[in-house]
C-alpha cells in the first residue's frame, strides 16, 4: 500500500468513526460523560488532590482535556470548531468579566446588608486556603498559592466549557434543536456536580436527606448556570464570555474574595452565589430574547 492509499484509507476510517459518534449524538454525550465523572469521583473521593498541598481536584479536568483532544481528533474537527475560535477571543472575556462583575458586585452588596442586619461587622479578604501538615486548610495570601489557584481554575473553565458547551452541545446540536442542545449539555453539567454532596454524604457529614436535597440544589443551580453559558455561546459565537463568567464565579468570588465577619469566613457564601447567578442568569436571558427578536426583524 502507498501513501496515498494509506491516506485514502486512513480518511475514510475518520469518517466511518466519525458517523458513528454523530448518528447517536445522546448516547455519545453520555458515553463521554460517564468517562470523566467516573474520574472527577475517583480524584474527589480516592485521591482527595483537594485534601493535599495542592488543594484542588485537578487530575480529573487535566483527564478531560485529553479526552476532547481523542475525540475532537475522532471526529475531524479542529478546537474551533467547538467555540474556541481565534478571533474575539479579548471581547468575549471583557463580556463575561462584565456580567460576572456587575451580577457579583450586588451579591456582595446585598451579602454585606444581610450580615451587617444581623449584628455583624463585614470585611473583605483577599486569600486563598492552603494545606497544612495537620489536616487543617488555613489561609494563603502568598503569590505562589493565588497563582495556583488561578492556574487550576483556567484549566477547569477550559475542559468543563470545552465539554460541555463545546463538544457536547455541538455533537447534539447536529440533530437537535439548539434549545434541546443546551438542555441536555445543562443537565449533564447540573450531575456532574453531584460528586462535592456525594463525597460528604460518604465522610458521613450529610444524611441521606441531606444528600439528596444538596445533590438537587447543587444539579439545578449548574444546571442553570449550563444554560446560561450554553446561551452565551450562541449569542457570540465562542466559548470565551461563557468561560470568563465561568472563572470569575469559581476562582474570584468562590476561592479568592472572601467576606470575613468575626463568626467566620464566607458564612453566606451561597447566597453570594446564588443572588449572582439568578442575576446573570436574567440579564443573559433578556439578552437572548432581544437577540431573537432583532434576528426576526
């Protein structure tokens, strides 16, 4: 055989492959999904990387940017063809920073009230948690631990949105109707964060009541989260506003700017979280609803 008909061969291989995995876009997804859940538990659960020095889960998002490299290369398609495109990669992040900054900035505000209503004195710090030879995590302003922690968080934003807005909602989008896509990519999303309520349910600090309530608010909040970001992909066309919002949520407001009170650190964290997320979930909503009015002008 020449190399032309190696090539020949080789393409047509590609695309045998290549029509399998888009003829059962659904079954692909969750194929793919169960994969890196079953590592994402592993890591959370066995190896605890979060417990360590480290003091993160990274092993499994390092584990699924491999994955869409296989499959992205399984399927012919090149990175962006799933949203990371070349172009307007610095006005999808100022987007994302935009919403994230405004949507956080009243859930900060309105935190501060609700805690300073309760008799509290508010103020803000800028740290990390770290690992300490007793077990115990304690706080980290050093340079090298903050940039850690912004180094795991953009490789977090770049496999979850690389997997779920990118690859998934792409493969279903192929023979789904786009609000279907962000739905299935959402959800899929929405369990993935089913290991955090698992893990404390095995270490015995939550009931099976508690379990199942927390393992429910923590899938419909990244569920809606999912939507948000799915929708944030198609009204610019890229992964990169979705993936700055994405970041500022994870690394800035959850693990960096802390609200400090003399009973504790981040006390209402979810609230934060949660006042921000509806927010930006709205804004992003309306915006999308503008959007398709504009297109049918």
């Amino acid at each position: 055989m020449n190399w032309q008909e190696f090539g020949k061969t080789e393409k047509k291989k590609r695309k045998m492959m290549e029509e399998k995995l888009i003829n059962k876009t659904t079954g692909t997804c969750v194929l793919i999904f169960l994969i890196i859940l079953v590592v994402h538990s592993f890591e959370a659960i066995i190896l605890r990387m979060d417990e360590t020095f480290f003091a993160e889960n990274f092993i499994n998002k390092l584990f699924g940017i491999a994955v869409l490299f296989v499959v992205l290369k399984l399927l012919g398609w090149k990175w962006e063809d799933i949203g990371f495109k070349r172009n307007g990669i610095a006005k999808g992040i100022a987007i994302g920073f935009a919403l994230a900054a405004v949507s956080f900035l009243a859930a900060y505000t309105a935190e501060a009230i609700i805690l300073n209503s309760l008799g509290q004195h508010v103020s803000m710090g800028f740290f990390t948690t770290g690992f300490s030879l007793t077990g115990n995590t304690v706080e980290q302003s050093g340079i090298g631990f903050i940039l850690m922690c912004i180094g795991f968080n953009i490789i977090n934003v770049i496999m979850e949105e690389g997997t779920f807005r990118g690859l998934f909602f792409h493969i279903l989008s192929t023979d789904h109707s786009v609000k279907k896509a962000v739905l299935i990519q959402a959800l899929l999303f929405g369990i993935w964060h089913i290991v955090t309520p698992l893990h404390n349910w095995i270490d015995g600090e939550l009931n099976a009541a508690g379990f199942l309530g927390l393992s429910a608010g923590y899938i419909v909040l990244a569920w809606m989260m999912g939507i948000k970001w799915g929708l944030m992909l198609r009204m610019t066309g890229s992964l990169y506003a979705g993936m700055a919002d994405h970041f500022f949520n994870n690394c800035i407001a959850t693990n960096l700017l802390h609200v400090v009170t003399e009973s504790g650190i981040d006390e209402m964290m979810i609230v934060r979280v949660l006042i921000a997320q509806i927010l930006s979930f709205i804004i992003v909503g309306a915006a999308w609803k503008k959007q398709r009015l504009i297109s049918k002008e």
